[in-house]
C-alpha cells in the first residue's frame, strides 16, 4: 500500500503539542511555512523519484500534519506540497492507485467502521505499489504507482523479479492487480525490528536501470487488489489463490474494533516475511473500478502501528553545569506523547554533540524511547528559520577545580556541589536536598561549601520558606555532618571513588603525600597527579581552613589543632 497520501484524519487526535498556534509574526510565519514547505516537497522527491527515505514514516507524517496545523493558524502564508507533484510516468494506469486515509487512534477508526458492515484487514505491507497487467494470461506491463494514475514502466525489471508471475495460465483475458513489491526478510517482527530499511532498499534497486538476478529473488510480491475482480471479498481471494497468490492467509474478516485491534497487535509483532507499518481496513461493498480515483476512496483506510519516533519542538535551551564542571544541553519541549510517555525535556548529551546539532528554540527534533522509558534525541528533523541566540557557557571557564564558591557565573556548579555533598554520595544528610541550598544561596548566606555549618536559628529564621521544622532539619544535618568521618566528606568533595586512603585520618596526612607516596598507597599514575593537584590547590586550602574552623576534627592542622569531643 503507498504512503505518504492525503494524511486525512491524522489530526483529529494530534498531539498536544501540535495544538497552540504559534506566536509568529506575519513576516515569519512566512519564512517558517516556506521552509517547512521546501524541507517537505524534498523529503517527496527523494522518496518517490530517487527510491530514498531520507526520513522516517513517522515523522514524516508528523511533519505533514505539523504544516497543516501552521497552515490553520496562518492561512495567509498556507502551503500545500503536493506528495507526487512531479512523480508522474508515461504509463497511465488501467485503475488509478487511490491510496489510503490514516486512521490516527482508535477513536478514529471507531469513527471509521461505524455503519459499515462487512470488514476485513490485511498488513499493510511497507513496500513500492505497483499496477500488474496481464494480457492473455502473460505479463504486458509492470507500471510504478507514480502519482497514483500514471507511473514509470518497470516491466524490463519484473523478468528479474521471480515473486511476479511472467504467465498466469487461469486468468482471463485482461487481468489487472494492484499489490506491493517488498524486500523479503525471514521472520521479521515490526515492534522488535521497526522498518529495517526494507522499503528504502526495495525502492533504491527498482529507480535503477538495470536489476540483478540475485537483487531480483530479494524482492517479494503481495497482492493487495484486484479491481476488476469479484465484488465479494470471499470470492476476490478465493480467485486470486486460484491464481497463485496468497493474499488470502494475510487477509482477515472482522466484525468490530475489538477484532481490528487485535489483528493490528497480532501483526505488529508476529513474524513476517516483510516490513509492515501498520494495518489496512477494508469495507464492502466498493464501487465498480472505473469509478476510483487518485485519492483516498471511502472503503479503506489505513491504521498504522504505534510510532517509534516523535516529532519534537524546542522550546528552549538549558545548560547545565555539573559539579565537575561538565555542562550538559537540555532541550525543553512542547510536551509530546511517546508509547504513553509525556515527554518535556531530553538531554542533548555532551555540549560538543549539541554544538555540532546547533538546536535552538523552534527546532523540530526526533525522538525516540532508549530502553523503552528514557528519551532519546536521534536528531534535528529541520531548524527553525529564524535562529535565536544564546548565551552559551564557555567549556574553558568550569572544570573540576572551579567555582568552589558562590561567585557570578558560578551558581549552577557550587550548587551541583552542595547536592552531591549532602547527598547519598556524599554525607546522605537526612531531610536535605537541593531545594535547601538554592534558598540558603538566594538568601545571601552561602559563599562556600562550609557557610551552612554555622548558620544559627536567629540567621535561618529569616531565610524566606524556612520555619522551624525546616530550621530543625538542617541544625540536625549540621550535628550529622561533624560526625561524618574524614573520607566521606572527601568523597562529598568530589574525590572519585577507589583513591587509597588507608592509614590517614587527618586532612595534614593526605596534603602532605607526595606522587610517590600516593603511588606506594595504591594510586595509578593518573590518580597521584590529580590528588596533588586536590589536596595543594589555593580554593582547596581555604575550604579546608573554612571546615577546621567549622570544628570538622578530621580537617584539622595537625593532632593539637583538634578540637575536644
């Protein structure tokens, strides 16, 4: 069955995402409808004309539907890419190709069914469509679907293609099918294995002049019509298995939606010998066949499978700043639904994958579920025509020694280093979490890690938000800090786990180890160089200072600088 026609009724249930109009002015309104329009109309050409899927069906037609909905809200600069314009052949078809409306969700194909009577499904079989003419019982014209009434001739490749038949002995006189050529894959399930390109590879040997033997015996034939044929669905599959074909085993009679859905299920995961995208639903009666036009007809329609990727719009761009000075894009998105998931945010992973994508508010992104639940940025699916600027952090100012303490451009770091220090990796102070040190920070009362040690209830009482629950909780943190031994608060401090440190019990013990001594503990090469560099570095020093006045015995100078239990 062909794709890409008519996406009628995808947007009756489109996701909400797609449902505010956005708040362009006229000007660019025009130049986001135009490029979306082009990016559209070029996805079209490669598809139809060159045999390439440069994007998948599911964004694709989320893109399609994402136009419509622009096209609502700025009538004005509306755009309407015609998916075959351009995709005609010399060969007119006997009976045009009319194509499939797609049913968005089950609602809609309730819609759908409703009053009629006499319902059958088959796979919707994700191959090129093509017209067979048969002449005498022997094959006169394999003709490319085109733009659905004239195609391309393919007849030369169809004498490479051993699934078409080259003479049919019990056909009449003048036989036409209508059915798709797919790539053959051995047991192939469409929920584990998604698309696998068979469509795109089918549609890639077929644009080329000439088609080898053993690329010919790849591809496989189904017979989805005969337009001419019997009226009666029974006696329609009943002629072409007489024929030879086996549009019967894959064709399936259902009384109600229940049963629709089940059959999509089934075939969304049972094996097959080729990629399927979803379902088709057919009605009786029909039309007589010279009546059908290049058009999505009455009396069937397409239910595709679940998608696989979403159609994302960024809203805007967060950057992150871990303790370690690693920044990390987070992409903030119109919300969209994924397999039942709401999706708002995904990580754009390191800022050199980010700087190579340039996402900016406005991008469409694709997404996809990792492991079934975390979501995934796959790419940019276009840009926005208009780029807005951000204020990008610049990688060379944070790193593992920086922003010790609550200075401009350092707030996002220190507090990354105040979570990891109360949290489960660090002191796991009980009650406390990141909320509580951004209220101490906007308060004034934190300028380095040790501060929060000495607040009092007289200075905590005036932090906006803090009351005496709130006060008791962190007075509590603060007696469960000074009883914390020395290694955990260094692994608080950002020391990597694995660091030998056996034998010290004293900050003074640690700092005064040289590269040899760390080695002889137990320290790789690496290690020994970034423990120096820890334990001598100027801010280092000072927060030590700050935890030996904040009476932390194990940050003490040396033994007689300890404080009395």
């Amino acid at each position: 069955m062909s794709r890409r026609l008519l996406l009628a009724l995808l947007l009756s249930s489109a996701p909400a995402s797609f449902a505010a109009c956005p708040d362009w002015p006229p000007p660019r309104a025009e130049r986001e409808l135009q490029a979306l329009a082009e990016r559209i109309a070029a996805w079209d050409r490669a598809y139809h004309r060159d045999g390439r899927s440069p994007l998948d069906d599911d964004l694709y037609d989320q893109a399609r539907a994402r136009l419509a909905q622009w096209n609502r809200c700025f009538p004005a600069a509306a755009r309407h890419p015609a998916p075959l314009a351009g995709n005609a052949g010399p060969l007119a078809h006997p009976v045009p190709h009319t194509g499939l409306a797609k049913l968005p969700d089950r609602a809609a194909v309730a819609r759908w069914i409703a009053g009629r009577e006499a319902l059958w499904v088959q796979p919707k079989v994700d191959g090129v469509a093509v017209s067979l003419v048969y002449r005498d019982g022997h094959l006169d014209r394999l003709i490319s679907r085109g733009d659905g009434s004239h195609g391309q001739d393919w007849t030369a490749h169809a004498a490479r293609i051993a699934a078409i038949p080259a003479y049919l002995p019990e056909a009449p006189a003048h036989l036409l099918l209508q059915g798709e050529l797919y790539w053959r894959l051995d047991r192939h399930s469409q929920a584990r294995q998604g698309g696998a390109g068979a469509r795109a590879r089918v549609a890639g040997l077929l644009a080329r002049q000439q088609l080898g033997e053993a690329e010919g015996a790849g591809i496989g034939l189904f017979v989805w019509d005969w337009p001419q044929g019997p009226q009666a669905m029974t006696a329609r599959l009943d002629a072409l298995a007489a024929l030879g074909f086996d549009t019967r085993a894959l064709t399936q009679p259902v009384a109600d939606l229940a049963a629709i859905a089940r059959w999509r299920e089934h075939w969304h995961r049972a094996p097959l010998p080729f990629a399927s995208d979803g379902i088709v639903i057919r009605s009786e009666p029909r039309p007589p066949a010279e009546r059908w036009s290049a058009e999505p007809p009455g009396w069937a329609a397409a239910w595709k499978y679940p998608p696989r990727q979403a159609l994302a719009e960024v809203r805007w761009v967060e950057f992150r700043i871990g303790r370690s000075g690693r920044i990390t894009p987070l992409l903030h998105l119109l919300p969209v639904r994924l397999d039942d998931r709401r999706i708002a945010r995904v990580g754009a992973g390191s800022l050199r994958r980010w700087q190579t994508l340039d996402i900016r508010p406005g991008d469409q992104i694709a997404l996809s579920l990792a492991g079934q639940s975390i979501p995934r940025l796959d790419g940019v699916v276009w840009r926005s025509a208009e780029r807005a600027a951000l204020a990008v952090p610049d990688p060379a100012a944070y790193h593992a020694h920086s922003c010790w303490r609550r200075l401009p451009g350092c707030e996002a770091q220190f507090q990354a280093r105040l979570a990891w220090l109360g949290g489960r990796q660090g002191l796991a102070l009980r009650g406390i979490g990141p909320g509580t040190w951004q209220a101490l920070g906007e308060a004034g009362l934190l300028h380095d890690l040790s501060d929060w040690l000495s607040l009092d209830s007289a200075r905590l009482q005036a932090v906006p938000g803090f009351g005496p629950q709130r006060i008791a909780t962190l007075q509590a943190a603060q007696q469960q800090a000074r009883r914390q031994p020395l290694a955990r608060w260094l692994r608080g401090l950002g020391l990597p786990e694995g660091i030998p440190l056996a034998g010290a019990e004293r900050w003074s013990q640690l700092a005064a180890r040289s590269h040899a001594d760390w080695r002889q503990a137990g320290a790789t090469p690496r290690q020994a160089e970034r423990l120096l560099g820890f334990f001598h570095h100027p801010e280092i020093i000072d927060l030590q200072q700050g935890l030996r006045r904040a009476g932390l015995a194990g940050f003490a100078d040396d033994a007689h600088d300890r404080p009395a239990p």
